[in-house]
C-alpha cells in the first residue's frame, strides 16, 4: 500500500511540475503572441444548422427524461465459496481470514463470505401494487439479498421472480403504494439496423442514472460465454461495468435491447457494447411472472456450424442453415423423422440462416406445438413435421442417447496432409467423440477413420450419413481404419 501511495504522489508532483513550466512558457512569451481569451466572441454557426442540432439535443433530452424514471440501479448481495488455505490455523493468518461459515465439501474445506455487486434494470410492467424489473441472470440471478433504487432515490427491498442462465435474463419485483411509477415501453428490436441512433442508461461504475449515446455497429452479432443462447445487438454507446442490466434506448424513447456484455482488453469501454434484443425477452418477462422460470422447447439435436468445404461434401454447397450433427434417440426429432447428417434449412415456412437462429427459434416454441422443418437431404428439399417437448437440462445433458455420438470430418487434402494418411484410404475422420454416447460404447477415438458402414463401403460425409440412418437398422457398425489396421467394432443395437 506504501509503494503504490508514492507512486501515485509521485505521479501527482510529476504532473504538477509539468503544468506548472507550460504555465510559465506561456507567461514568458505572452507578450509576443496572440493570445485568445474563453471570453472571445465565437464564429457565428448557421441558423439552419444550429437548429438541426438543436432539434436532436432536444431529442436525447426527450428521451432521456422519459426513460430515466424507469431505470434502475440493482445492489445485490451474493454467497460465495472459497477453498480454505491450508495454512489458515497459522497465527499470522487469523487476523485476515474472511469473515464466514465454515463448510465441507467433496475436496476439502471451504469458506463463505458475502459479496457485493451493483448492476441496472429496467421497470417493464407493474400488476397492481407489484412492479417488474427486467435486468440480467448475472446481475441477480444468484442474490441473497436485492435492493432496487429508483431515480428520484427512493429504494424498495427486491425479489427475484425468475431467471435464466441460457439468456441471461432475470425478473425482479418490489412491492408500492406510490402511483408514480414509470414503466417503460418496449420497442421493436426487429425493425433495429445497423446506423440507428441509440442510447445505453445505466449506473456504470457506480455512476447512477448515466445516459451515453451512438449508433448500432451491428445486429445478430454471437460471442462471449455469458449465457448460450448467441443474438445480439452491437453498439457504440458507451458501456462498462455497472450498465448491465440497464436498457438500450432508441430514438423513439422505447426500449430495443438490455445491455449484457462488452469486448474489451482493458475492462472499460472499447466502443464494443452488446445488448440482448428484447423481442427475444418478451415472452421470457410473461413465463417468469406465470411459471417463475422459461420453459423453452426441445426439438432433440445436437447443431453445429460448418464450412464451405463440409457444405461441399454434403452435397449442398452456398446453401445456409444448421448443420444436425447428432440427434438423440427418443427425442421429438426423432420420432418425427430427423436424423443426424440433415441440414436444416427452414422451420414453418421461413429460412433458417445459422445455429444461433434455429435454437432461439426452436426454444420459443411450446411443448406440444406441431413445427414443420424443411431440411436437405441426399440432395432433396424435405418438410418434416415434428412435435415439440418441453426441454428438460437434465435430458438435454444425457449423452446416453446422442447418435451417433462424435462429428465425422471429411478426408480434405488438408486433413490428410496433417495426419499423414494413405491417399488410398477413403471414409470419414472421427471428431469430438462425446462420453457415454453410442460412439464411445463402441470404442472409437478421435482421429479413427470410419471406412464403411454395416458393410457399406463410404467416401464422403454425404455417403456416411445416409448409410447411419438408424430407422432402418437394427443395429450399427462400423468398420474403422487406424494406423494402417482396419477393424470392425462392435454392434450397437437401436433401441426404439
């Protein structure tokens, strides 16, 4: 603590010193130079265009007093373990042990303590004497204890009403007499493009009821391991620690999006702000106050993106979609016909771009609702109709039923440059073979190359895929060749 005081005098007289010699150049030549005072007349700006930044002042003024009232400041108080120190009986580590609970756990000791955050929400809806928060899972979805301050610094005691991890969404309510509760109003995020004016309100750094403003950089953008569920809309506004949770605003004073995460090297702002469009929580803020949770759909597919050069070997070059790698067996994909190796290119009549789209779109569907999948295979366009459940984590993490269980890669001359394999060779290279599935019952390993199927000789993803159809087998297997040794596995028997 000593040595970082100095430095930051030091730095402190540095400056000082530094200001004062400008100081005293520009006294010692002000006799020679022209010399403009803040008091100097400015050049005259033109009516017409004073009036037009006049009028877009008057805008975010606008904006800013309607919408401020419904934000939020959040102040959170979370449980937090931590292992024990192995040296925590030693004297000289009593008197700064953390305050807490001592607890056991499956690798020895651990300790409790109490942290404290602050995020921003933003009130969407009010039944009665009940006012609804909209923040993010990661601003409270772990709290103890929540505290909501309002703009005019009145503060009500929160509860959590609901929260999602995939979407990174959380409901916060508080209960109130007062008649003067601004709820905001939630826009349109589909109709946002990239250019539009917008505006991130928050409590960054601490800092309550901040408005920053810029543009949409993007929309649809993916990324960061905060939540799975990838769709965002990108922004210029300023945006750091503290503004989760907070609202993105357009012009129009009506909510788009919540801001969540920034890409940043050092922390702060890098004019890299992402927002949750809020088109995708609507029907999240409606499941939250019915159920206290998201029931999102199943379909029953493991999705994956591929490249240009898969496309090719499957046969669908410059055709966009999602790529359904596996399927699991007993699923409402299966049962309604879908099977691994499909490229699914449109759910109920509309296209499907990417992986991102078809699982947001997949999971706002309702247990028992008919979709209809148009997906490509063996070259042909097909339409299948599947009924959806609802998704369960502790089914959709059982690898037990995933078929088949890894990705199979085609042989491209890449591939077998840096695996150095006979050319004479022709299959598919196992990839990603996941535990307790199918694959690993049957032994396979990353890098084994599956040469044929029941017999059936393959030498493309396309071929392999159409040979896996497990609705009509039995049983599969698979002949695998490795380090110069061709094998065949064992059978594993589909159970229908």
């Amino acid at each position: 603590m000593k040595i970082q005081t100095k430095h930051v005098i030091g730095t402190a007289v540095a400056v000082a010193l530094s200001f004062g010699l400008i100081i005293f150049s520009c006294k010692a030549h002000g006799g020679s130079a022209n010399v403009a005072f803040a008091d100097t007349k400015p050049a005259d700006v033109p009516a017409n265009s004073l009036s037009v930044a006049e009028a877009l002042q008057s805008t975010f003024r606008t904006v800013s007093d309607n919408v401020l009232p419904a934000v939020v400041e959040i102040d959170v108080k979370e449980k937090k373990s931590v292992p024990v120190s192995p040296f925590e009986n030693f004297p000289f580590f009593f008197f700064n042990s953390p305050d807490g609970s001592e607890n056991e756990d499956g690798n020895g000791k651990t300790r409790e303590y109490e942290q404290s955050a602050t995020g921003s929400g933003v009130i969407v809806r009010r039944n009665g004497k009940t006012v609804y928060v909209l923040t993010n899972n990661h601003v409270a979805g772990e709290a103890t204890s929540i505290s909501i301050k309002l703009n005019d610094n009145r503060e009500f005691e929160g509860k959590l009403v609901g929260a999602d991890k995939r979407i990174d969404i959380a409901l916060v309510s508080f209960e109130t007499d007062d008649s003067d509760i601004t709820v905001a109003k939630l826009g349109d995020s589909d109709k946002v493009q990239t250019g539009d004016i917008c505006l991130a309100m928050g409590t960054p750094l601490g800092y309550f009821a901040s408005v920053t403003q810029g543009i949409v950089s993007a929309t649809g953008r993916s990324g960061t391991g905060i939540g799975s569920i990838s769709d965002f809309i990108q922004t210029d506004a300023a945006i750091n620690q503290g503004n989760s949770g907070g609202p993105l605003v357009n012009i129009y004073g009506e909510i788009i999006g919540i801001n969540t995460w920034i890409a940043s090297q050092s922390g702060g702002s890098q004019g890299l702000g992402f927002a949750i469009p809020v088109n995708n929580i609507k029907n999240t803020i409606d499941q939250f106050i019915s159920k206290g949770k998201v029931a999102y759909g199943w379909l029953g597919v493991s999705l994956i993106d591929v490249n240009k050069e898969y496309k090719e070997s499957l046969g669908i070059k410059n055709t966009t979609g999602a790529f359904a790698a596996n399927v699991f067996i007993g699923s409402p994909a299966y049962k309604g016909g879908l099977m691994a190796g499909d490229f699914i290119v449109g759910l109920n009549g509309h296209d499907i771009k990417s992986v991102e789209q078809l699982i947001r779109e997949v999971g706002n569907l309702v247990a028992g609702e008919t979709a209809t999948f148009t997906v490509m295979r063996d070259n042909k366009k097909l339409d299948i109709t599947v009924k959806i459940d609802e998704r369960s984590d502790e089914i959709a993490a059982n690898n037990g039923n995933l078929w088949p269980g890894f990705f199979a890669i085609p042989l491209t001359d890449d591939i077998i440059k840096k695996y150095d394999i006979d050319k004479k060779v022709k299959g598919v290279m196992v990839s990603n073979v996941m535990e307790k599935t199918p694959a690993a019952a049957m032994r396979l390993q990353n890098g084994d190359i599956i040469t044929a199927v029941n017999d059936k000789k393959v030498t493309s993803v396309e071929e392999f895929y159409a040979a896996l159809d497990i609705t009509r087998n039995k049983e599969i297997w698979f002949d695998v060749y490795n380090e110069g040794h061709t094998i065949s596995t064992g059978h594993y028997k589909i159970e229908k």
